[in-house]
C-alpha cells in the first residue's frame, strides 16, 4: 500500500463484478466507476443489514472527508473469512468500490479491500464445494452463482395487467420498501436469494424452510389438510403439499400484498396461486425446483421457472437478526 498522502480516485472500466445486496438500492451507485478509497478506518458497524466500514480521507483539495463503504450482511462476510475484528479502527486500508452516482454523497460499494500488509480481502461467493449425496430433503441448501439461472431477471422481465403497471409505476424504492422493515420476499422470489443458504426440516406433518436471508421461515403443511376458506393472508402465504412418486409438489396461496415479490414494487394480489415442485438429481447432490405462478391482478401471463440449490451440509446457517429501525436507516 502506498505510503504518500491519501488520495481519492476514479477509474473508468469496461466491466464490473455482479454483487448482490439486501437493502440498499444498487441504482444509487455508478457501476461503470471504480472509487479508489485509501485512507484510516474510523469505525467499523458488524451489523445486518449490511456491514459497514468508514474510512477517514484527504481529497484532491487537501479536505478531510469520510467514506461509508457498504459491504454484504453479516452471513455472506462470515462465509467469505470476516469477523468482527478482521478491520479495526486506525488501521491503513485502501478499498475499490463502486462510488455513489452523487458526487456529494461519500458513499461506495466495496469490490475488495487492501490491508496495509498487502493483504487483500473481498465478498467472495463460496465455489467449489464437495458434492455431497443427500439422504432426503432435509439439511442445508445454497443457490450457486454462475450456473446459468435467469429466474430472478425472468421475473422482474414479467408481462403486466394495467394494475401492475401503476404498482410498479408509483412503486419509490426509498419509502415502499419492505426489505428497509425487514420483510423478506414471498416466494417464488425467495427461491433466488444467491449466497443465502436454506435449510430444510422434515417432520411428521409438515416440512418447514427457514431461509437465512432476512430470517423467512415457511411451513409447508403435508398432513392432507385443505387452504382454510377466507384463512388470513400473509407474507409467505399458506403452503400445503402431496408427493408424486419422488417429486414434493407444494401449493400456495392467501399472499399478503408484499410490495416487492420480483423487487419491482408489483405486490401479491389476492389472487396469487405459486406450485413448487421439489425433487433430487440421480445423485442426489442437488435439488431441482420448478416453479409456475399466477396472479391474475398484477400478472398478464403465468411465470414458470427453474432453480437449482445444491446440497451444502459443510455450511452452516446464520440468523440474520435483522432490526426495522437500523435498516430503515442503513437503506438510505
């Protein structure tokens, strides 16, 4: 690292490394710029929804300034080699990062950080795990960066009735989001969350996902019971399931009008009917998920799709403790 005065920079590049964040809105940040950010830690927050590093600066015209560099939640950091006392207050860094689109805000995206001992440190997604057969569904499961998959862009790509075009329309990411109070998405958007891991639990009567991204949990309920008539919506909606030889088909309804299933301000409409169908490869190292949604309100077509999560019992599932008060103010 250098040993000249602190400086601040911007290179312009070609192409970028795709990161996916919780809360804040990737549109505040300029993706075609790198910001160069070199200067002393001031403080660091290890909290969800993102951790923060804030870096005291010296610009160009020789003004004290302070950066908040934004980096993943606390599960994707762990699984990339932080803790809390990785980057400590006073210690010599320089971070690459995404700058916001305003010059005036301070505020980045960090693509990698260097230690003043040459070290380099990054979110990284974890790649190459051991294939491991499952015995069933039960145990953790993790969605794989750079296996091809369009789900997410497919569905925010959906066709819309004049309804979910005026949702969408009026839909300020800043003020309707439910991800700032810690409300995560239904599914089949939930299916998607890349780095956050499942975990699957099967019991005699029902089999519950808990998802470690922002703590959604959902009961699937396999005793042969019926959706209630007039049951109360709610964010997951109510999931009941049978099996086909092999393959777990489950049936969803009575969503509550989340603001941002396809994180495109389109909300569930009453309507809204979501079938899963779950099951193994040959090898059973991972697990197939066919998706096919409704929603005559919002949508004007069906939505089908197609994830693959793979079998991850070397990982292990972080609560993501997320608090309304401090992502609503980090979102900003």
């Amino acid at each position: 690292m250098y040993k000249t005065p602190i400086f601040f920079a911007l290179t312009y590049i070609c192409s970028h490394v795709g990161l996916a964040y919780a809360h804040h809105s990737e549109a505040a940040y300029n993706h075609d710029t790198v910001a160069t950010i070199q200067g002393t830690v001031s403080r660091v927050t290890w909290r969800n929804p993102h951790v923060y590093i804030y870096v005291n600066t010296t610009n160009e015209a020789g003004q004290a300034e302070e950066w908040k560099v934004e980096t993943g939640s606390i599960p994707m950091m762990a699984r990339s080699g932080w803790s809390p006392d990785t980057i400590v207050a006073g210690e010599s860094i320089s971070i690459q990062g995404y700058p916001e689109n305003r010059p005036e805000i301070k505020e980045a995206i960090m693509l990698s950080l260097e230690k003043d001992d040459g070290s380099t440190l990054a979110q990284k997604d974890i790649l190459n795990l051991p294939e491991i057969a499952a015995e069933g569904f039960s145990g953790i499961w993790k969605r794989r960066a750079g296996d091809g998959s369009t789900f997410t862009k497919d569905l925010e790509a959906l066709q819309l009735t004049e309804a979910g075009l005026a949702a969408k329309n009026g839909y300020d990411i800043e003020r309707d989001n439910p991800l700032a109070a810690c409300i995560g998405f239904p599914t089949p958007r939930l299916l998607d969350t890349t780095g956050y891991l499942f975990e699957i639990e099967e019991l005699d009567d029902r089999i519950v996902i808990y998802s470690e991204y922002l703590d959604s949990h959902r009961t699937i309920y396999t005793d042969g019971r019926d959706h209630p008539e007039g049951g109360e919506r709610s964010n997951q909606g109510h999931s009941i399931a049978h099996w086909e030889d092999d393959t777990l088909v489950v049936d969803t309804r009575l969503f509550a009008d989340h603001r941002s299933p396809n994180r495109n301000g389109v909300p569930s409409g009453e309507q809204k009917h979501v079938i899963e169908k779950y099951h193994l490869s040959d090898d059973k190292t991972h697990m197939f998920i066919d998706v096919f949604m409704e929603d005559p309100e919002y949508l004007s077509e069906p939505f089908e799709g197609k994830i693959i999560r793979y079998y991850s019992p070397t990982l292990e599932r972080h609560d993501y403790n997320c608090v309304p008060q401090e992502a609503a103010t980090l979102e900003g």
